[in-house]
C-alpha cells in the first residue's frame, strides 16, 4: 500500500511540473531546448550506419536534436583512449585536425548497445561533416558516418541506403549491418537480411579465421535424412591472394575435393560453373558479392542470392517462409591453378555443422563483435643480417591504421607490413623511397615530425639525410639496443601514417650487451654494458627461482643488492638494497636512480635488467652515494637466489636458498671476470720461491761481499757467487711459474713493473762480472776501469735487491686486492716485519764493519799483514779507500827500518 502510495504521488507530480513547464516555458523541462540552433539542413531525419575501419565497429546514428545523437546496436573491441570526433571531411588531412564532440569516453568494449550520446558545449552539427570513432594516441579512425558531403559548395547526403529492420539507413559502402544474426560456432555467425520487394536474401558470413580460410554456407538438400552435406547448395567465400573477396555458387556431389576426371565426370565440392562447362550469362553461378573485408583478423563477406533461381539443377529453392536445414563449413581453401582454375575447398577438419532456419523469423543471438586471437593481417617483415630492407613506397590498399594517405611506405615490396627487429642486431636499411620521403624511427606513431604538431618525439634513426631513390639508394644501419623501446614506428619526416610498427624483441642477452661472464658456480650469467657515464647490467639465473639477486662487494655483508622479481600481478620488478648484517632488518632499501628497468620470469628462470649511473648523483651520507662503480676497477659480484620477495617487510621466509660460494672480480673495461678465491697453489709457490730468492738468497750474497772479505782465503767470494746464481735460478723458475699460471704476462700492476725490472736488473749482474777487468797485481794500481766496474756492479746489486723488495711488497699488495683474505695480510706483515728486522741486522753489521775500520786505521788492531789486495776495500768510502792507501805504504815503510832482532 505504501509503495502504491508513493508511485501515485510521483506521477501527480510529474504531471503538475508538465503542466507549469508547458504554460511558463521553463528551458530546463526540454533538454534540447538549450541547445544553440544550427544553420544547416536538419539531420534529424535520417538513420545512418558506422562504416567498419577497425576494432569490428558496427551501429546506426540517429541525430535526436541539434545537440544530441543515439547510438544503437553499437559493436566495438576496446581501445585505448577512444572518443567521439568531429571534423569537416573523411580524409586524412581533415581527420586528424577533428576534434573531441562528447565527453564520453568509449574505453571498453560494446555488445549490442544503445545510448544517447551529449555534444559538449560549443559545438554543433554546423561544425560535423563527419562523425567518428577515433583513438587518440594512434590518431586512428575506428569507424565514421559521413553527415554531409560538401562537393563544390553544394551539400548532400550519403546516397548509399540499405534497409535494417525496416528502417532505411545512409551508409558509407561498407554494409555490415543485418536484420537477423545467427551463431553457428564459437568463431562463426551468419547474418542476413530479406528483401521482399526484390525477392533477394542479403547474407554476411564473419569469422575469426585465417585469410587462406574459406567460409561455406548453403541448403541442405530437404530430401536427405542424413548426409546433409550430399546435394547441398552452398556459397564459398573467401579471398583471394591479393585479398580481394569473391563467392561463388558449389554445389556438394561428394564428400571430397573437386575431381575432374578423364572422361570429363566432375564430383566433389564444386562450383556450379565447372558442371556446366560455362556460365556466359551467369545462370549458373547466381551469387552476387556485395562487400567483403578482414579486420582486425576476421573476415567479413556480403553476398546477396535470389530466392528463385533460374538455376533448377545446382540451386535448391528457397522457402522464405518455411523451416530449411542449412549446412556450413570452415576450412583453408587452394588457389586456382592450370588443371583446375578455381578455389578448391580442402577438408573443413571438423569445423562445419547443420541447423535448422526460418529466414523469415527474426533471430539475433550474436551478442557483441567477434575477437579474433591473432588480429595481425598485416604482413611480417622480419630484419636479419642476410641483406638490407628496402625501403620504397606505393599505393596504400590495405593500411594497416586509418585513415592514410594515398601513398605508404613499402619494405622489401609488402605495404606497411609489421617490421620486427631485434636488440643488438644491425639492421641495414636501403632506402629508395624517393626524396620526397625522409626515412626515420620514431617513437610518434603518426610521424611527419612531431614538432610541427607541437608534440614531442624521440627519433631513433634516420632523419633528413635518410633519402634516395632506386638508381641511387642510401643504405645507413640501425642497432637497436636494450634501451630502445618494445614499440616504435617506421615513418616519413615529412607526411604523416606512411608507415607502421617496428616490434622491438630481445634477440637474447648476449646480443644485447658488449660483455657476458658466467658467475661462480656456473647458476647466474652477468651481462654488461659499459656507456660514458653509465652502466648497463643484466642477470639470468641458470634455475628455477622466485627470485634473483645481485651483490657488489666481497660477501653478503657491506653490499648492495639488486633483487629482481615478478609480484603477484605478474608486473616484474627490480629493487636495490644495502646489506650490514646477515638478518632480515639488516636489508636496508634504497633509492638507487634505475632507469630502464625490466624483470621477467619464463618457466621459473628470472632474468633483470637495469641501468644506473657510474657515479650516484648524489653526496650525502646516504648509502647509495658510497656505491660507485669505477670500470678501471674489477667489480666484485656475487648472487643468491631463493623462493619469494616482496616490497614490504622482509622476514626469514624471503631468505636465499642458493647463493654463490664466492665472488667473481668481473674486470669492466676487459669484458673479462676471475674467481675470487684463496691463494692459488702456484701462486703460493711464486711467491715462496720469491721471497726465498730477494728475501734470503740474493741479499745473503751481497752480505757476504760486504761483510765476510775479512776472513782469510777467498771463502767469502765463493759465498757470494753461490748465493747469488741459486737466487737467480730461483727466480727465473717462479717467474715462470707465474707466467704460466696467468696464462701471459701483463705489465698493467705495478707489481709486475717492479719484478720485471729487479730481474733485468739481477740478470744485468753475471753479465757484469763476466765483463768484469782485471784484477791488478801484488803492488799495482787499480785501473780507473776497474773502479768503474766496481762501482756499477755494487750499486746495480745492491739497486736490485731494493727493487726486489718493491716487488714482494707490491706483490703482496696485489694479492691482498685479488684476495682480500685475513691469510694475505698476515703474510704482508710478516714480510715487513723480515724487512725489519734485515734491516736491522744490516744496520749492526754495518756498524761493526765501520767500527773494525776504524781500529784497523788507527792500529789498535791485531790485523795479518797481507797482500795488499784491494778486495777490503769500501767502495762507497772514498775518503776511507785513500786513507787504507796511505795507511799500507806506511806499514811498509815500517818494516823496512825495523832493525833486525838478534
């Protein structure tokens, strides 16, 4: 009773507002009523059909007022950025420079639907010649209906009519619409209209197949009781191979393909025309094509048949008012060739069926457009180091993206064809398409330079020296690289649309970047580029995980991280983090400047991708500003995997599963990596016998020359000798040793400059003593040549055993930074502590030797009389050397006048 009540009061009251609208005038109780008045010819009397440019768009537009319009039976696969538009005429020129009418935004895909549609504010139909369907990031026209067409001042309608549920419609030539829809399978419907008046039916066969498929539908012959398909009057559609559409009549003899015999028997699938020899004057064949296209991967075709056909043997008669079976087929279809010169029907592999059908009853079933799985008919150009793509340019039959100009590009003779590249791959390109025709890779899918339009775009190649013509090409080459983007489009600098999409796949990470090493454990593949102040990186892992990481730095602990990852929505993802401790709150995230940044995972295999910056731009105390990667310097590396990751917080659950038993010293600059690892063995035995050579042997031999000549006989030159051949022997056998175990010698460390010069050095000393002067007699001067040999011979050993010392420290040093162990260290500082205390050892004996000298001079000493020989000499003393001089004269002197003892 309340309802009713409420019902009551609310119609009283529409009737009262009625009733005061009427006699006052209010604007506001007639929508339309505010709408500005146009000066054109009233539209508001015609129905008009969207012509099909893409997206298998179809409805009718009926123009309510001077500031609205209805949309219905509207069919449409979603698009990006999808508007009503308006502009003066359906060319390419007046398309593009439309603009927006409504506010409503067609960003979903329409089944069958029906709505009233607003002009915004400002516009009228004075303005709309064309209305459209038009996506705005492609600037593409999806369908249109063209109101007016103005040719020399004068203004008329559309002629072309059809008649759709009894209404009369203005087209565009592209007839799609029906009365009636029929689904014969998941991929197939027909549709169809009656015309009484000219005793035709009108039918349109549509399905989600290839362009070498064929459509078949037909009569059943009303006789069989089964084998429907045996004596069945059917039309074939399809297209041909320039992908013009035909239908012919077939009628079906025998579950086969059309066979010609010798005698001249025809039975199988086929046309009438091949039963009959002929058909001058098309009795035979009475299929009639009205309009046929594929879109979007769909073929539609429209033909039109007699229900009475003058053809009694190969057409059954069609009922309009009664119940016939009517059978249908898809398959792929062979092209005519010389033996039979027409379409052959191969066998429909299970694709057909049989239904029964009133034609005259209304029937529509076919909710929303078919979507096809592959929507791509344009033809495939796939770029490869074989030979250049010729680039050229015709006329535009099958543009892959309306509206378009009468002339498009055309690679290697295909128009407009989908081009694919891939990263890191050269591709060669010779241009011929005239010098009208500026050849460039943009990433603005209109082209024609974006600037003109007062938009942005980033041009990956080509610009205005990108022209020639056949007799005189330019070939210029374009390598994509990981940072070109999945999409880009082919296009001309100087027109818009001449051209179409460059797909951008990955030809494989080794492709992609200049340097690759393989981490421990062979698990994770490190890839790199090296830009001037940037670096390229990628990892694969070589398992199955949830997620992969990276580390720069010695272990786990002090390093920073890069975590790639795909979430549960399937979106990859690439984090970085700075790692102080091995628990969970020890993962510290950051805000490392990542560009490019990719992660994706093929049957559990994570592959990351990222770029970032040499140097962090920033110098705070941040983390991320510490972590510089200088290319002169290896990098440490290493990885770990495990089962999840997430951007929240971390807990034991995303701890890895696998990570690398060490890291690899990746050397930037080289394209090269190494194992961080402990001491090699070899190396080990490198440096021992180094050590025992500079540090022991050699020094011991110049000790012995130094400080043992006070003995008697010439123990202390035997000494030497033996001490320093065995030291150079030594060193000759680790120095190959090492050579041997780094596969070559470089002269990069500095290690390696002190060693190769201590041993020229040591090598330079036999060679000396070989060309050493004679030694002078008992009383004879020593020759000034022999003082100079002596001299050379003291400073170059002695100059070797301080440039072998160099090379144990550096050696050390080095080894520290390719190891970095506590085991290096502690060897370091015990090789300074035995340069300490020989140091210490020297400086004592040195002492002494100075200090039995002096005694020697001053003759508080009990010293042999000798030879006199000069090997007691200190060739460093000068002052010391004369003074020895005197002192032997003298003695001998001294012996002379000493009166003879009795």
């Amino acid at each position: 009773m309340e309802v009713f009540k409420f019902k009551l009061c609310r119609l009283l009251l529409l009737i009262i507002i009625g009733i005061c609208c009427h006699l006052i005038g209010f604007s506001v109780c007639d929508p339309g009523s505010g709408c500005p008045k146009t000066r054109s010819a009233s539209l508001t009397n015609y129905t008009y059909q969207f012509s099909m440019a893409q997206h298998q768009l179809r409805g009718v537009v009926n123009v309510i007022d001077d500031c609205s319009f209805k949309v219905s039976q509207f069919d449409m696969l979603e698009g990006s950025d999808v508007r009503f538009w308006g502009s003066v005429g359906d060319h390419l020129e007046n398309l593009t420079k439309g603009f927006v009418i409504s506010e409503m935004k067609l960003n979903k895909s329409f089944k069958s639907d029906d709505f009233v549609v607003k002009l915004i504010k400002n516009v009228t139909w004075d303005d709309i010649n064309v209305l459209a369907v038009w996506d705005l990031p492609m600037a593409s026209d999806f369908g249109h209906v063209v109101l007016r067409n103005l040719t020399n001042g004068t203004e008329f309608l559309a002629p072309l009519e059809s008649e759709v549920n009894g209404t009369v419609i203005k087209g565009s030539g592209m007839p799609t619409m029906f009365n009636n829809c029929k689904v014969l399978a998941d991929n197939y419907r027909v549709r169809w209209s009656l015309n009484e008046e000219e005793d035709v039916i009108e039918i349109g066969l549509e399905a989600a197949i290839g362009f070498l498929s064929y459509m078949a539908f037909g009569w059943a012959n009303p006789n069989a009781s089964s084998s429907f398909m045996i004596g069945g009057d059917v039309t074939v559609t399809g297209f041909k191979e320039d992908l013009s559409p035909f239908a012919d009549d077939y009628f079906i003899t025998k579950y086969s393909e059309c066979m010609i015999s010798k005698d001249g028997r025809v039975e199988g699938v086929c046309p009438d025309t091949i039963y009959e020899g002929s058909d001058p004057v098309g009795l035979v064949n009475n299929t009639r094509l009205v309009y046929g296209h594929r879109k979007d991967g769909v073929s539609f075709i429209r033909f039109r048949k007699p229900l009475k056909s003058i053809d009694t043997k190969y057409d059954l008669p069609l009922n309009q008012n009664a119940t016939m079976r009517v059978i249908w087929a898809l398959g792929l279809i062979k092209p005519p060739d010389s033996l039979r010169p027409f379409y052959l029907p191969q066998n429909h592999g299970g694709s057909y069926g049989h239904l029964t059908l009133n034609v005259s009853e209304h029937v529509d079933d076919c909710l929303g457009p078919l979507d096809a799985e592959d929507k791509q008919d344009q033809d495939l150009v796939i770029a490869d180091k074989k030979g250049p793509i010729v680039v050229s340019t015709g006329p535009a039959v099958f543009y892959p993206n309306p509206p378009n100009p009468s002339k498009v590009l055309y690679l290697n003779k295909k128009e407009a064809p989908l081009l694919r590249v891939e990263r890191g791959v050269q591709v060669k390109f010779s241009i011929q398409a005239g010098h009208d025709v500026a050849f460039y890779i943009t990433s603005d899918p209109l082209g024609g330079n974006a600037t003109l339009r007062n938009m942005s775009e980033t041009i990956y190649f080509g610009g205005p020296e990108a022209q020639g013509v056949q007799a005189t090409p330019t070939e210029l080459v374009w390598a994509p690289d990981r940072n070109t983007p999945d999409l880009v489009y082919y296009q001309s600098l100087y027109a818009q649309k001449m051209g179409w999409k460059v797909q951008v796949v990955d030809a494989g990470l080794p492709d992609m970047y200049n340097s690759s090493v393989v981490l421990d454990d062979q698990q994770v593949t490190f890839f790199w580029t090296l830009a001037e102040n940037s670096i390229s990186i990628a990892a694969r892992g070589e398992k199955k995980s949830g997620y992969l990481a990276l580390g720069f730095g010695r272990g786990m602990v002090d390093s920073y991280a890069y975590v790639g990852w795909v979430d549960d929505t399937g979106k990859g993802k690439v984090s970085t983090y700075w790692i102080d401790g091995r628990d969970s709150s020890n993962i510290h995230p950051t805000n490392e400047n990542l560009t490019h940044v990719r992660c994706k995972s093929e049957n559990g295999i994570i592959t990351m991708e990222f770029t970032r910056p040499l140097r962090p731009s920033c110098d705070d105390d941040k983390p991320e500003c510490k972590n510089i990667v200088d290319p002169t310097t290896p990098l440490k590396v290493i990885w770990a995997m495990g089962a999840q990751w997430s951007d929240g917080h971390l807990s034991v659950r995303n701890m890895h599963s696998v990570t690398s038993s060490r890291p690899i010293r990746v050397l930037l600059m080289r394209g090269s990596a190494e194992a961080e690892e402990d001491l090699r063995p070899v190396l080990a035995v490198h440096g021992f016998m180094m050590f025992l050579a500079w540090g022991i042997l050699l020094p011991g031999g110049i000790l012995a020359a130094r400080y043992l000549k006070h003995v008697k006989g010439d123990g202390w030159f035997q000494i030497h000798v033996y001490l320093q051949y065995s030291g150079l022997s030594i060193v000759f056998l680790g120095f190959l040793f090492a050579v041997a175990e780094l596969r070559g010698l470089s002269f990069s460390s500095l290690h390696v400059k002190f060693g190769m010069l201590a041993i020229v050095l040591a090598i330079a000393q036999p060679v000396n003593a070989y060309l050493r002067p004679k030694k002078p007699g008992a009383g004879e001067e020593v020759s000034s040549k022999r003082h100079v040999w002596e001299y050379i011979h003291v400073i170059v050993g002695r100059g070797a055993i301080l440039v072998g010392i160099a090379a144990l420290i550096t050696g050390m040093k080095h080894l520290g930074e390719r190891y970095g162990d506590e085991d290096v260290h502690r060897l370091m500082w015990a090789l300074i502590l035995w340069i300490l205390v020989g140091a210490l050892t020297v400086m004592y004996l040195e002492y002494r030797e100075r200090k039995r000298r002096r005694d020697r001079i001053s003759g508080r000493s009990n010293w042999v009389l000798g030879s006199g020989e000069e090997e007691d000499i200190d060739l460093l003393s000068p002052s010391q050397t004369m003074a020895e001089k005197d002192l032997g004269s003298s003695d001998r002197m001294e012996v002379q006048l000493e009166p003879i003892s009795r």
